[in-house]
C-alpha cells in the first residue's frame, strides 16, 4: 500500500467539514495573476466570491468598460484554469 499525498488527505478532511466550496473560492483569489495575466490583475483586483459572483475591483472606468465587455470570457478562463465550475458570473465594484 502506497502513502497518501498529503493534498488527498487535506482535500478529504476539508470536504468532510465542509469547507472545500470555500477553499476552491480562495484558490480563484490566490491565484488570480497566473489565470489572467499581469496586465489584467494589475487592473482589476480579485476582491471576492459569493455565490459563485467573482466580484473585481477596477478603479479605473476605462478597465471597467474593458472588463464588461470581457466577463464572459474571463468566467470561462477561470473555470477552464481549474477544470471545474468555480464562478458563475463577475461583477465589477
């Protein structure tokens, strides 16, 4: 019998408390840059998710018309990164 990878044994405990949902969410924020670029991450700051809602806060309302225009496109990005739905929408603050 081979050990188990530390990660299975943190993902089955997790899920077990029912904690993964928000873990999964988290990862969206941690790892924002490496999904859209530095070019978008540094416009548009992962704030939140509720609700499968990725809510960006974009200062600038040039970025803000650019981004509208992308929302659909970065929600299949996003989801495409890891493989599963992780959000379903993105509002922009």
């Amino acid at each position: 019998m081979q050990p188990e990878p530390i990660s299975s044994i943190i993902r089955r405990i997790l899920a077990g408390k029912g904690l993964s949902a928000g873990v999964k969410q988290g990862e969206v924020l941690i790892r924002w840059e490496e999904i859209v670029g530095d070019r978008i991450a540094q416009n548009a700051e992962a704030y939140a998710i509720e609700s499968g809602i990725l809510f960006l806060k974009v200062p600038d309302s040039t970025w803000r018309n650019e981004l509208a225009l992308m929302k659909e496109s970065l929600v299949e990005k996003v989801n495409t990164f890891f493989g599963e739905e992780r959000i379903t929408r993105i509002h922009l603050i």
